[in-house]
C-alpha cells in the first residue's frame, strides 16, 4: 500500500509540473519590474480641499496601453467631490443635487478618469495630457510613457493629517489585467524651475503601483508562433487551437471566412469616439488574431540570417506601434536588423538576450487589418559565435517571443524543424506526458 501510495504521490507531481506550467506566467520573467506608477501630487490647499496633479507612468519596457487608452478609478474616503478636472474628465457627473449654485464636476463616490482626445483646447490642457489615453511603452519612446490630468477636490482635508487616501484603485488599459495596490505616502515630489535655478516640491504625495497579468486580461492567448528553415521543408505551424477552436472561440464566438462573399457586411464597423471594437478573426486551425513566423533564411561562414513576420488575421483592428520581443541566446552578437527599430533588453544585467523591436514611423508602425496588406516583416543578421553557435536541436528559434506585450504560443519543442542528419528525437511532448501519467493513474486506482 505503501509503495501505491508513494508512487501515486510522484505521478501527481508530475502531473502538476506537466500541466500547471502557467502558473508562473503572472510574473513576467523578461520585465521583472515592469508596472504602471499612479502618483497623487498635492500642489496647493484650497478653502474645502486641494488641487492636485495625478500622474499614470508606464514603466513597462515593451506593453504600452493602445486607443482607446486607459481609464483611472478609486473609491473616495469621506464625501470628497471633484470640483474640476483639467486635462481629463470623469466618464459620469453622478448625482449632485445636494448642491446649489456651483455644481461639482464629478459627485461620484467612485470616480472614473479618461484621459482627453488630441485637439482638446489649450485652456483645458495640462503637460502630458490629451493622447486619447495612448501611452508608450517604456523601451520605445520613455518621453510618451507618461500621462497627467489635474483635479480640483472638494469636502476633503485640508492638511497633511486630514486627508485620507482613496482606496480601491483600478486600472482599465482598455481592459481589464491591471491589478493595482493600496495608496502609499512617500517623499513629497520635487520640481525644478525651467530655469533650473529653482526646487519646489509637492505639500504631499502618494503612489500606487499596478501590474499586469496576462490571465487578467483575457482567458486564451492573443498571438502564436510559426517556424521554419532553410535546412528543412517541414514547416511548423502555430499549435491548433493556440487561442480558441473555429467552433467555440472566447475571442469572437465565430469566425470570417474570407473567401464569403459580402465580407464587410460580417465586419464589425471601427470605432467611434475611441470605443472598443469586437475582434473579427479570420478562420483559421489556431484562430489568434497574430501570427508571428520565425524563419532561418541562410547561413553564410560567418553568419547567419533570419526572417520574421507577423500578420494580422484580426479584421476590425489595426495595430498601432506595435512590438514585439524576442528571447534568444545570440542577440548578442545581432550585426544588422532591417526595416525594424530594435533595442537591447537587459532583465538581468550580464544576460544579453532579449530583444525588443517595432516599426519604423510612417513606414511599418502601423500593422493594417488581415488582408493583402495585413503584415509586416524584417529580416535579422546575426554574426556566429563558435563557442555556441549550432543549428542543432531547435537552437536557432526564439525561446520565447512576445507581441503587445502578451506571451504567443510557442509549438512544442520535439516538434521544432530539426538538421536533415538529425538523430532520432528523444524529446516528451507534454501531450504524451501527460496522457501516460492519467493512464497510470487510472492503472493505480482501480
């Protein structure tokens, strides 16, 4: 009984280890740091309260936040009322009756904050304000990765130990994934005059953090990954089913065939005044809306050459300042990248091999709806390191890649294209793992 119950236990665990292999995927191992700063500047005491400025910092390195952009809730301590907000607006006034002659912007006892549209009129801007609530990421463009509004409070303290902290922050970038927590006072921020002659700092200032779980933001994943190479004529497609199946997808509930006839009449129309359209995802085996292929194109002596491109098969959207990054070990030694901008990431200082790369303004920045013009692609050379460089065992493909910010779907590695003089492939695939460990498990408790 003893030795069942032993041998049960080890099967269990390797269950658990084959199948909850997710469960790491809420802490990103290639932006350990990466999250998004809310900071609450008080600037002046008013007669019933205070005026402050609030800052949203994207400090991810590659997961910017995209239109229909980002909108900031809380819930208000006492019976605080939002006077004016400058360079935003809260999406409802609620119900402020109690008062007569001035009438508050916002009554709500949970407020929400947008950012304005671009084109807003100078009088109601403040700096960093008015990008339709798009913000860069980190890695791209830091001077476009911040974003402010003013807001003048009401029927709140007046002092350093009278006001209370809002609570219960949430972040909607435009959709749900961002967990934000509790508000913390820290050292009130320093300002320095245009003239740099001069320091201010803040009466008083609090920060709250907010990080991203992929999970959060939506139940299946929103991209794959495609291989192939020169040195072999299988190509490996994205797994089946990567983000949903033709007949019961999360993501759109069907599917556009393209070859129909009357293809816009199934096409959600864009959106108006910045809101959300659905995704129209074209049939396909894996039904992502991205598709990112991995290529090995050539090898020369001393170097070798890869493609990638990514496609779109989502109808209703058009990807603005997309990214994507990749993990391989030779990014180290990568000589030339063409029609990409490209950028070094270092999570973990002496470890160069992550890449971050997005397109060129007004040339490939903008990744069009699934169609003849649906894709754009680059082409990378890479100078070979002796100590390390092998075509063998999958070593050529990316460990892991990223589009937006979101993991993609990797094909399983036993089924990467391998050398024509390739031996035998030992490799498990975690299907087979996993169907032999229920088999065994059943064998043990009959």
């Amino acid at each position: 009984f003893l030795s069942r119950f032993t041998t049960l236990l080890l099967l269990l665990s390797l269950l658990s280890a084959a199948t909850i292999f997710t469960s790491t995927e809420a802490y990103d191992p290639l932006d350990p740091t990466g999250n998004i700063t809310v900071k609450w500047d008080i600037m002046s005491w008013t007669p019933d309260g205070y005026m402050a400025v609030v800052t949203l910092y994207n400090f991810q390195q590659y997961r910017h936040i995209q239109a229909p952009g980002w909108s900031l809730g809380w819930t208000w301590r006492k019976r605080e009322v939002i006077w004016d907000v400058v360079g935003g607006q809260t999406t409802e006034q609620g119900d402020c009756s109690r008062f007569k002659g001035n009438i508050p912007h916002c009554c709500k006892k949970k407020p929400t904050v947008v950012d304005l549209l671009p084109g807003t009129p100078y009088n109601k801007q403040v700096a960093n304000c008015c990008k339709g609530g798009v913000l860069s990421s980190w890695a791209q463009d830091p001077s476009a990765a911040a974003a402010s509004f003013q807001l003048s409070v009401g029927q709140a303290g007046t002092t350093n130990k009278t006001v209370r902290l809002p609570v219960n922050f949430t972040l909607q970038a435009p959709g749900p994934g961002y967990t934000c927590g509790p508000a913390k006072v820290v050292k009130p921020s320093r300002f320095t005059t245009a003239d740099k002659r001069r320091v201010t700092q803040a009466l008083m200032t609090w920060n709250v953090t907010c990080t991203y779980s992929q999970f959060l933001a939506q139940k299946t994943p929103t991209c794959c990954v495609s291989l192939s190479s020169f040195y072999n004529n299988t190509i490996v497609p994205c797994p089946t089913c990567s983000c949903g199946c033709k007949s019961n997808t999360t993501l759109s509930g069907s599917c556009v065939n393209p070859e129909k006839p009357h293809l816009a009449s199934v096409v959600p129309n864009p959106g108006k005044n910045g809101l959300a359209v659905p995704p129209a995802v074209q049939c396909t085996h894996h039904m992502c809306p991205i598709r990112v292929h991995w290529h090995v194109k050539l090898n020369y002596k001393q170097y070798w050459r890869v493609k990638i491109t990514i496609t779109n098969f989502n109808y209703a959207m058009n990807y603005s300042q997309w990214n994507l990054v990749a993990q391989h070990p030779n990014f180290d030694n990568l000589t030339q990248i063409f029609s990409f901008n490209a950028k070094s990431l270092n999570p973990y200082a002496s470890i160069n091999d992550t890449m971050i790369m997005w397109g060129v303004k007004f040339y490939n920045d903008l990744l069009m709806q699934a169609g003849p013009t649906g894709n754009v692609q680059s082409e990378l050379l890479f100078q070979k390191e002796t100590e390390s460089f092998t075509f063998e065992k999958g070593w050529a493909f990316p460990r892991r890649i990223y589009f937006n910010g979101d993991n993609c779907v990797m094909p399983p590695p036993d089924a990467y294209p391998w050398l024509p003089n390739a031996s035998s492939r030992h490799i498990m695939s975690p299907s087979i793992l996993v169907t032999a460990v229920l088999s065994a498990l059943a064998f043990l408790l009959k």
